[in-house]
C-alpha cells in the first residue's frame, strides 16, 4: 500500500540540528559598555551629566516589562589608524522609539522605531542599528532615549565592522530562510492533509502553522521592513495578535485532534474559556487605537497575556498527559512537541532573567524558531501517521465492502441455483413424469389404431418430453458436484450436437480447483453461448475452448453461422444476461461477429 511521504524517521529534527549547529557560527561583534538609568522627565544635556546610572560592562540591558523609557550612554572607540564605519547594533527590532544624540549634543541626530516610519531607519535593516563614522584613534559618545514602557524592553549591544554585519546578516538570514521554508513546507503538508482527511483539526493545523508563520516574520522585523513598512500602529499590534491568535489555534488543534475523554472535558471546558478571554484580547488590541492605551494598561494586558499563555500551556500539557495515559494514538507526539517548545521557552525566560546559560548568542535569538520547528515537526508526523491510519482504513473498509458485496451476490447466485434446481427437478419429475405416461398411452392406443394422427401424437409427446429434459438440464447442471465444469460441458454438448444436428468441438485445460460459484456462472455463460448458436446463427459448426493461463480461465466460443446482428449485437437479453456476468467475475468479453460466423473471447481471473 502507497503510503503518504514526509520525513516519518523525525528528519524534522535533523533538520532543526543542523540549524542549531549554523547559528552556533553566527558572528558576533564586541559588546560596548553601557550606563542606563530611568528617564524621569529629564532633558539630554542633563543626561549627559548625570553619574548615578547602572553600569553594564558586557553591554545587555534586560528590564523585562518596564513602566519607563530609559536613557542608555556608551562610547565607541576606533583602535584602527584610519577612519572606519562602525554600527552599534542593539539586538532589538522592536524598540518603540530611540532618540540618538552624538558627543553631548542636545539634540538628536535621528528619531526613528516602530512608532515611526521604516525608511526613517538609518540603515534600513530589520535590527535597530546605529552607523558610526569614526576617525582614526578616535571615539564618539552616544546618548540613546529607548522607549519601550509597557512593553518588554531587552537590549545586548555589539559593535560590528561593516563586514562583520554583513557575514552576520548572512548567517541570520541562512537561518530565517530555513525556518521559513520550514514552516512554509508544514503549511503545504497540513493543507494537503485537509484536503486528504477533511477534518476541521487539519484545518485548524494550517491555520496555526500560517498564524506561527506570520508572527515569526513580524517578530524577526521582516514584517515592518517588507510588509507594512508605513503602517505605525500595526507595526507594534501585530506581534501581540499572531501570537495570541496562535495560541488559540494550537488549542483548537489539540481540541479537534484529541475530542476530550470522560475525565478530561473539565479541562476541555478550560481550555474554551482561554480561546474566549485570549480572543476578546485579541479582538480588543484590534479596534483600540494605541494612542488611547495607557502604560499600566498595555503592561497589565502583557501580564495577562502571558499568564493565560503560560496557564494555557500546563492546562494543553496536562490533557495531553490523560489522553497519553488512556492510550489516544498520537497523543505521544503532541506531548514530545509541547515539550520540545517548552525547552526552549526555559531557555529564554532564564536567559531573560539574567541567568548564564553557556548558549550561543544565535541559539538563544533564534531559540523560539527553533522550538516552533521541533514542535511542527512532532505534530506534522502525528497527523501524517493519522492520515496514513486513515487511508488505511478507508481502503480495509472499502475491501470489506467490497468482499460483503461479493458475498451477498453469491448469497444471491446460490439462492437463484437453488430455485432453478427446485423448479428443473419439478418440471423433470412432475410434466416429465406426465409426457412420459402420456407417451406410454399414446403407444398402446398405436398398437390398437395405427392411423397417422396417433403417430403425429406420438412425436409430439416424444419431442415435448425432449424439451423438458433439456429445460431440466439448463435449469440445474446436471452433477457439477459430482463430475466438475469439464465433464457437464461435454455432455450438455453432447446433448445439443445430437438435438440440434450441430458438429461442436471441445477443448478443456483447466488444473486450478474453481469455486462452486464460478463453475455454474461458466456453465450458464457457455450454455448461452451455445443456446445463441442453435437458436440464432444457423451454423454447422462450433467450437468451445476453455483454457487456463496466467492465473485467467479464457472461454472461446466459435461458430461458423451468419454472424450478430450490428444493430442488436448489445441489445439482445441473451448477450445482456454473459456481459452482466463477466462483470460480475471482473473478466473481460470480446465479441467479433462477421457474415463468416462469431468468436466470442472471455477471460475472467480465477481469483477475482
């Protein structure tokens, strides 16, 4: 049986190894100190001055949800004898708005960030990224305004040559277009999978997979940068939307894929109320202008989105644990992917807490693609091995139709043969039985009044009691049982030659034991054949082959009679009655009919 190809021996993984083993290459520049403190309202040139700031001597700066907007300040210095071009690259395409200001200047070089424009960026690149030309031995001060409050705000400078940005670029973009085309490649599995299955769960897959798709793209920048460079408030609304919308499908996946046990439709009904309250949040963040959100209202809709995340998570995991436990096929992948995310997911809140990992700066940027595409990989080969359990099923089914077909038309045949016996031995026994009485009287009344009526009598009675024993014998084959097919067709053919005055050669080679059913459907195919020829062709000459070969029994039936009728060739109950037949046997009929005479070809499977 053809089975549905996908990468059933987890080549998903391999493939996320070799993408882990390519971030691990990604370049990455110095890291430049930093001080940061709160921006209470301060201008620049008092920021300028100020002293009492955190220092950051590896450069990452990691708040998580913060209320403010934070001044940041760091020198750049050129070690190099000639002039450069440096970029300070922040390690954050979504900063709402940075103000950069130069060697104590109070006013800003440039504004730019999500709430502005993508083509005020000053280099137009997904990262928020700072060029700087420097003179040889020289150094430049930079003052940043990051504006993030109520958000997430984290930032890891690095200071790269310009060829180091563009290997690093490289490598980032190697890795991206890989997740892509990952995701992209599970979002064609999982239509064709709908397609195939037509069940809402593989619908509700695709739509997950384009939802994930699309919030990867936004969360990497590509979406500000390509899609919707002039669209300000989508910018920042739409990382919050794919991802909460996300959310709600996988759980819609979970709930369609897995209908919910006896002991398990409380969480069921949990994990309803969490698509309800994330899809009003959904819905809310949609029609309510940014500019009308307050700082504490965005930061408690953050920290009500990611706890019904996170309760989201335990309530999907903990169902799936029942449903593994009470033996739910496929309910085995599905937890190997949450927690193949879920990995992940620790990566980075501890890296965001601050904690030291000993992770590549690549693997932990990348690590939410990375545990995305594990988990695809797990559910797509769940649904695959799903829709390989389902084609088989569907084929088992239909050959047990099929099969349960076959038997109640034999079931049909049998009862059929068994009338025909009781009706052929009925009329042998009870109007044979009374020709043969009224012949009997017709001779003695002979003997006694020879006149030429009494003997026109007689030969009515002798030919009518001719008739019902060959009607006897057409109606139930005379000892099939007891002779076999060979031996009944040579005496019936015996029968006729003598009857009909006709000169039928017979030919039999068949070694296979047949069915019961198939020895009366070729009796009564071959006794239609030949009941054609005496009654309809007019020939002197016939010859009936039956021959196996290959695994087929081939019937040929030829007559030297004035051929079929165009016109009528398939009109006729007769021809009606052997095609209906070989249908029935799944053999195939060939007839040739000329004014020389008809051959009639049938090949029919001895197994069918």
């Amino acid at each position: 049986m053809r089975r549905f190809f996908f990468p059933r021996k987890l080549s998903g993984l391999f493939l996320v190894l070799v993408i882990l083993v390519s971030a691990c290459g990604l370049p990455k520049g110095s890291s430049s100190p930093v001080f940061v403190e709160i921006n209470t309202g301060q201008s620049a040139s008092t920021a300028w001055s100020s002293t009492d700031s955190l220092y950051l001597e590896d450069g990452v700066f990691n708040p998580g949800l913060t209320l403010h907007t934070w001044w940041m300040k760091t020198t750049i210095q050129n070690l190099d004898l000639n002039p450069t071009r440096l970029f300070l690259v922040l390690n954050n395409p979504h900063i709402n708005r940075i103000d950069v200001f130069m060697n104590r200047e109070a006013t800003p070089v440039f504004k730019a960030g999500d709430r502005f424009p993508f083509s005020l960026r000053p280099v137009q690149d997904r990262d928020m990224i700072i060029p700087l030309d420097i003179g040889p031995q020289d150094s430049v001060e930079i003052l940043i305004l990051l504006d993030k409050a109520g958000e997430t705000l984290a930032i890891e400078t690095e200071v790269l040559t310009e060829a180091q940005l563009s290997k690093k670029r490289q490598g980032e973009n190697m890795i991206i277009g890989l997740a892509i085309g990952w995701m992209a490649l599970i979002l064609i599995f999982s239509c064709f999978f709908w397609l195939r299955l037509k069940q809402s769960s593989a619908l509700f897959y695709a739509a997950f997979i384009l939802s994930n798709l699309l919030w990867l793209i936004c969360h990497w920048g590509i979406g500000f940068q390509y899609l919707w460079p002039d669209s300000i408030d989508w910018a920042s609304n739409s990382r919050p939307v794919f991802n909460l919308a996300t959310i709600i499908l996988f759980l819609l996946v979970v709930l369609q894929f897995f209908p919910p046990l006896q002991k398990s439709r409380w969480l069921a009904r949990i994990m309803w109320g969490f698509i309800f309250l994330m899809s009003c949040l959904c819905l809310a963040i949609l029609v309510t202008p940014e500019d009308q959100v307050s700082i504490y209202a965005k930061l408690l809709a953050l920290r009500f989105s990611f706890g019904i995340t996170i309760l989201s998570f335990l309530a999907v995991l903990v169902f799936l644990i029942l449903q593994w436990r009470a033996k739910v096929p496929f309910a085995g992948y599905y937890l190997a992917g949450i927690g193949f995310l879920m990995v992940f997911g620790v990566l980075i809140l501890f890296d965001q807490q601050g904690f030291e990992l000993g992770q590549t700066y690549g693997l932990l940027k990348f690590s939410t693609a990375f545990g995305m595409m594990g988990e695809t990989a797990f559910i797509a080969a769940a649904f695959t091995r799903k829709a390989a359990a389902y084609k088989f099923e569907k084929e088992h089914l239909v050959f047990e139709i099929l099969q349960k077909e076959k038997e109640v038309a034999e079931h049909i045949i049998e009862v059929q043969e068994e009338e025909r016996n009781r009706l052929g031995r009925d009329l042998h026994d009870s109007i044979g039985g009374m020709l043969a009485s009224i012949n009997i009287q017709a001779e003695q009344i002979f003997h006694q009044y020879p006149e030429a009526a009494v003997e026109k009598l007689k030969q009515l009675v002798s030919q009518s009691i001719q008739e019902a024993r060959s009607l006897s014998h057409n109606l139930t084959p005379p000892h099939l049982d007891q002779f076999g097919l060979e031996k009944v067709l040579q005496n019936h053919i015996n029968l006729l030659s003598e009857q009909h005055h006709l000169d039928i050669k017979f030919y039999a080679q068949v070694k296979t034991s047949l069915s019961k059913a198939l020895e009366i459907s070729l009796y009564r195919i071959c006794n239609e054949l030949l009941f054609n020829i005496v009654k309809h062709a007019e020939a002197t000459e016939a010859m009936v082959n039956l021959i196996e070969e290959n695994g087929n029994l081939e019937l040929i039936v030829e007559d030297n009679g004035k051929g079929i009728d165009p016109n009528k060739q398939s009109d006729g109950i007769g021809i009606r009655n052997i095609r209906e037949r070989v249908n029935y046997l799944k053999g195939e009929l060939s007839i040739d009919s000329n004014s020389s005479g008809t051959t009639t070809i049938i090949k029919i499977p001895i197994h069918a």
